[in-house]
C-alpha cells in the first residue's frame, strides 16, 4: 500500500539551522553568557506562551498586528511573546518579593512576529536580553553601554557604533509644541528617518499627523542634527530651554556618554543620534542602537532603552527597568558576510581515523586521552578505506586527523595531520597521548572564530 510521501519544507519566514549555523550561535550564546555574567545578571527563563491580556497593546499597534496569537484547547486567549521585555516585566511584577531589587537579568530564548522577512530576519528569531530592573540610578543606563562595548569586541568586532539617546529629549519638544496628545504617532514616524528620509517625514507629520509647519520643522531640525557628541549636546541646550521633561533628558545623556567614556569606551563607539526613536511605546529614558560600521544597511544589532513604567500594567508597586538585546540571527548574517564565521560543520576538532577493527580498544583509549586534554574527538565508526575516511574528514572541515595503523600503534606512535596543508607529523603515544594533544592545538588555533 502506497501512502502519499509528504514533501519536506519550513513555513515562511522560519528556517531550519544546520550545523555549520548553529555552531557559531552556540558560540555566540556562551559569549554573550559569559559577558552579561561578568556584570552581574542571572538567567531567567519564561513561557513561550503568555495570557494574551499580558502581551496585546505593549508593543505598540503594529506589534499587536505582528503577534502569533489563538485560543488554547481551554478556551483562553493567548499570545507567543513577540519579545523578553515585556514578559520580563510581568515575571518581575510576579516575582519581585522572592527576586529582591534591584535584580539583574539576562534571558537569551526565541521570539515570534508575523513580520514581512527580510535578510536576517525571521518570523521566529533569538534575543539575547540583558536589564537590570528595580532602580531609576543612570548607573544602570551608563552600564548598558559598556556591556554592548565589551560584548561587541568579545565577539570579535573592532568596528562599530552605539548611539544613544534620551526619550525625554524627544518627548521635550513635543511638550513645547503641546504635541504630547500625539506622541507615539510622532514617534514612530520620527523612527522612519532612516527609512524614508527627511521630505517624507516631514508629509507625514504635516499631512497625516496635522502638524503645524513650524512645529514639524523645529522637530526634525532637532533629531537631524550632526556633529561630534559635544556639539549634538550643545545643540540641544537652545532648542530644550525652558522644558523640564527636555533639560532632564539632556543632562542624562551628559553625564551618561560622559562617564561612559571615563570607564574606557572608545569615544569613536559612541555617538549621540537624536533621530532614534526606537519604535516600542514602552521606553521612556536612554535609548540605544549599535550599527557595525562595515555593514550600517543590515540595521542594529543591539538595541534597547529604558522604561520606567512597564511593570505598572502588572503591579502597584513601580519596577523602574533598562537594558537591551543582542539579536542573534541579524548579528550572525552580519558575520557571515563580514566573513568572520568559523568555518566548522562538526563540534569535534579532532577526527580519529579507524584503521584496524582489532585495535578498537586502542583508539577507544585513545580518544579518551585526547578528550581528557580538552580536545573534542569523532571517532569514524567504520573500519573503511583511510581515503574515504579522510574524504569525510575534509568535507566536514575536521582541522586535524589522527592516523594510527597497525606498525606505528605497535611502536607507540600516531601521525597528527593539518587537514588544511596535509602536513603530517609523528608523535610519540607517551604519556597520555599529551605531546600528540599539542601538536593537534597548536593546528587548531589557526582557524579559530568567534571569541
């Protein structure tokens, strides 16, 4: 009987990761833990699934548009977290008494919109979120720029740029221009800058946001403004006078690039752009964005904000928050055109060819030895032909091979071969295979990747 054969395939805007992908993402994971660890945030895990009341409207309109939600087979609503953020704040508000404050997190699991796709981008991707939420203290905000910082060059990038900027700055003159009604609308047709340029945004405030001439003039002249980072702040001081919410707004991203700075970030890395805007309604302090300066087209790479009224929805009690999320997906095609994946389709780095199904034992032995000098070892099988052996070796990106017949296991010797030039070197099987472990190290760490 012939059952019809179900043609194999992925739904839009998801991907399967072979091998050669997620090795770099697992590397680039344990980097992103090790980093967010050395500054003091924990790991939390939450549901995929939440209550649909606790997701819908936190993100803003378009968002609602993007999120998976439906009715579970008990008849509830529910929604498939579009991002760490807001499950973060009702996790807090839930938790908060056992957490102690402030608590210091990071969560590193998949989120899901029904966006269009785009290079990069999928429907189902990683956030790598780090937020210290329970204090309004910049120190919080100053410390979220030297975690992008360290994390950046941890990874292995030299060249890139965090732009940050404040809320309040933004919300300052729309106070002056009694725009606050309009706010979000404003916001995020000023976080299109990028996309449709100055004209359009203007069209937009004027004749879809009925914004007057002289207040949407003044408003873009203040998120285009150029120069280096003292004259941007300069700037502002004019154009924010006399507006407490807009004054306030500047003084935090004075001292914040400032000590920033102090505490070592290069002063090339960092750029105040008053044209961020960051699309969630939710942030209401410093935001930031970090655009590899090789790639700036492939979008930011690291992003996030403070929001200080989040946790509101879900308690009495205010849980003032600030961080920001690595997006792996975007960050890992970003590598891969920049060429800086570690080229490797297996996690072993050290093939070991089976030669001789009588020395089994051997190799066996062997292979712990290697492993128990911190080398990961395959070892084939299968008892085939070396050229076959050494074939499969090599379409894998194997490093190294041990090769070990019968008359050099007899003499207590193995050859170590670099895959990659075919040189070939005799060791001496002595003490714990320790000499052959080197050789096979030293092989390795000429092709090494991520950090």
């Amino acid at each position: 009987m012939n059952s019809k054969i179900i043609t194999p395939r992925t739904l839009k805007g998801f991907r399967d990761y072979l091998p050669e992908t997620m090795l770099p993402r697992e590397q680039l994971i344990a980097t992103a833990q090790k980093v967010y660890r050395s500054f003091g945030y924990t790991p939390i895990e939450t549901p995929a699934l939440e209550y649909l009341e606790i997701l819908g409207g936190k993100g803003g309109e378009e968002t609602d548009k993007q999120m998976y939600h439906f009715q579970d087979h008990g008849g509830r609503e529910v929604g498939m977290r579009f991002d760490l953020t807001i499950p973060l704040a009702r996790f807090v508000a839930q938790h908060q008494h056992e957490l102690g404050l402030p608590f210091k997190r990071y969560h590193i699991a998949p989120v899901w919109r029904g966006e269009n796709t785009q290079k990069g981008r999928y429907r189902e991707f990683m956030q790598c979120d780090f937020d210290t939420i329970g204090t309004t203290s910049l120190v919080a905000d100053i410390e979220v720029v030297l975690v992008i910082d360290v994390l950046l060059r941890a990874i292995g990038i030299e060249k890139f740029t965090i732009c940050v900027n404040n809320r309040k700055i933004l919300n300052g003159i729309l106070e002056k221009f009694e725009l606050e009604g309009k706010s979000v609308a404003i916001l995020r047709v000023l976080d299109k800058l990028t996309k449709i340029g100055v004209e359009k945004v203007l069209k937009e405030l004027t004749e879809v946001l009925a914004v007057e001439s002289v207040a949407a003039n003044e408003i873009v002249k203040l998120i285009t403004l150029k120069g280096d980072r003292k004259a941007i702040l300069e700037s502002l001081s004019p154009l924010l006078a006399g507006n407490k919410t807009g004054e306030s707004g500047l003084a935090e991203l004075w001292e914040l690039t400032d000590r920033a700075l102090a505490a070592g970030v290069a002063e090339e890395r960092l750029k105040v752009d008053v044209s961020i805007a960051r699309g969630l309604d939710y942030y209401t302090g410093t935001i930031y964005e970090t655009f590899l300066d090789d790639l700036p087209d492939i979008g930011s790479v690291c992003s996030g904000g403070r929001y200080d009224n989040l946790a509101g929805l879900y308690t009495k009690e205010r849980l003032p928050g600030v961080g920001a999320s690595l997006g792996l997906d975007r960050f890992l095609a970003a590598m891969e055109q920049l060429a800086l994946l570690p080229n490797a389709k297996k996690s072993a780095q050290v093939f070991l060819v089976n030669f001789e199904e009588n020395r089994l034992s051997d190799y066996l032995l062997l292979a712990k030895q290697l492993r128990d000098q911190g080398l990961a070892v395959e070892f084939f099988p299968e008892t085939k032909k070396i050229g076959q052996q050494l074939k499969y070796a090599d379409r894998n990106r194997f490093p190294v091979a041990i090769v070990a017949g019968e008359s050099e296991l007899c003499e207590g010797k193995c050859q170590v071969k670099d895959l990659k030039t075919g040189e070939s070197h005799v060791v001496s099987l002595a003490n714990e295979a320790k000499e052959v472990a080197e050789i096979a190290e030293k092989i390795i760490a000429m092709g090494k990747g991520i950090g």
